[in-house]
C-alpha cells in the first residue's frame, strides 16, 4: 500500500496494552460490544481507527480480526503487545516488529508439511512493508526518548504464533527446533495474518519484550505487562496513529 488506510483496527491481546491506547484516542470515541468484546470506535477526517481487546491466543485473535473487518470495515490491521524473545541478544524491553509470521503449532503432516496452513497452502504470511517501517521508525523513536542508560533496541525478524505460552527452555527449544529463524514467539500475529493474507488487506505486528521465552518467563512476563507494556503500545502505535489521526499523541512516560 502507497497511502494511510481510510480505516485501521488495531488488536491488543491485553486490557492493559488497550487501556492506554483508548485514552489516545480522546473522550470522544463511541463503543460498541460485539461477539463478547468491546469495539472502541474513533471516527476521523484522516483515519477511522476501531480497537478490539481481542483476548488472548489464536481464535480469539482471529474471531477480532474478522469482526473488524466485515462489521466494521477496517482496510488495515495492526496487532500490538508483549512477546518472548526467541535470539540471545534480544533483550527484555526491546521491541520486534514482524517481517513475517508462522504458526509454530500448527503440523498436519504427513498430508501437509509442518506449518503450512492446510488447503491455503501457506507457511508464512507477509506483513505490509509501509505500515511496517512507520513502526520501525515510531518505536526507535520512542526507544531513543527513553530516559534509561541504555535505550532498548528495535529489530525486525519473524514472528512465531502459537497458542501456547512458551515458559520453559525445553518449549523454547521445541518451537526453535521448527522455526530456528523466529525472533520472538507469542500467541496471536500468526492468525491475524492469516486472516488479513484470506482478505487481502494489509497488516503489521509489533511486540515489546517481555521475556525471554525460558525458564523463568512467568515472573518476567508479568512484571514487564505491569511495567511497561501499556507505555509501549501507546508510544509506538500512538506515535504512529498521532500522524494518521492528525494530532499529537503523548511521548514516552
């Protein structure tokens, strides 16, 4: 795509990761409940922008995407949250976003290679370039504005979805053994690409991490959803919704 979506849905897993971008977009977006969720709605001359907790894991992911997409109208998706990292030098803090997605779980073989998306015929699903490097550029920003001794790096790699939490390094290793190129694991991208690639609208994922996929990710997951996963959703989505939207969204906190 060459020019801003009329209509953009962004899905967050987490009331956490949503609550900071719904107070972005101001008092005076209308809500809507829908498939027990709600739809927070901001019309705009620039951007109509819709924002979905989608709940967490796969099919949930999924069900949002399409409720935004047939109810709603929306021509581009951007899903934002936390994720594992998956490479050594990806630290806790830093941010992924996705140039592609697999399912990491997903093996009907021997019909279907492993991954392959059965009858779709698909292994990985593409992501929208420019929608991409818009939050390429707002998260290193926002990473640049940190005030920490060390600013938190932004990569870019592939992304592996599955519906489980991987919080052990035996899991970790099991989804590296299928998908050793993966940067981050988490629990929805893979499934809104599969829906965005089934629609033909474009899509990006972006992804704070949280921890370290391994042995101790529980206590690191839930102290980094506390500590900063609300404050990169808004910083770097709302950095990018602040052009598209046509005012000024707040920096880092």
């Amino acid at each position: 795509m060459t020019d801003r979506p009329s209509s953009l849905g962004v899905i967050c897993a987490m009331p956490e990761e949503a609550e900071a971008l719904s107070a972005f977009l101001g008092g005076g977006a209308s809500r809507e409940s829908h498939g027990g969720r709600e739809f927070i709605i901001n019309r705009s001359a620039e951007t109509d922008v819709v924002l979905v907790i989608s709940r967490v894991g796969k099919v949930s992911a999924a069900a949002a995407a399409m409720e935004l997409i047939i109810r709603f109208g929306v021509r581009a998706l951007i899903v934002t949250g936390v994720a594992g990292a998956m490479r050594p030098e990806i630290e806790i803090g830093d941010v992924v976003v996705a140039t592609e997605l697999v399912h990491h779980d997903l093996d009907a073989s021997p019909i279907w290679p492993p991954r392959v998306v059965p009858l779709l015929e698909v292994e990985r699903f593409g992501v929208d370039p420019e929608i991409s490097r818009h939050l390429l550029d707002t998260a290193t920003e926002f990473c640049r504005r940190l005030d920490r001794p060390q600013p938190p790096r932004v990569h870019s790699g592939l992304i592996a979805s599955g519906d489980l939490f991987v919080s052990s390094a035996a899991l970790a290793d099991r989804v590296r053994s299928g998908v050793p190129d993966a940067a981050a694991v988490e629990m929805e991208g893979a499934a809104v690409a599969q829906v965005a690639h089934e629609y033909g609208i474009p899509v990006a994922v972006v992804r704070a991490i949280s921890d370290r996929a391994g042995d101790h990710t529980e206590s690191e997951y839930t102290a980094s959803l506390s500590a900063f996963a609300a404050s990169y959703s808004r910083g770097i989505v709302g950095g990018l919704l602040s052009d598209w939207l046509g005012h000024d969204g707040d920096g880092p906190r």
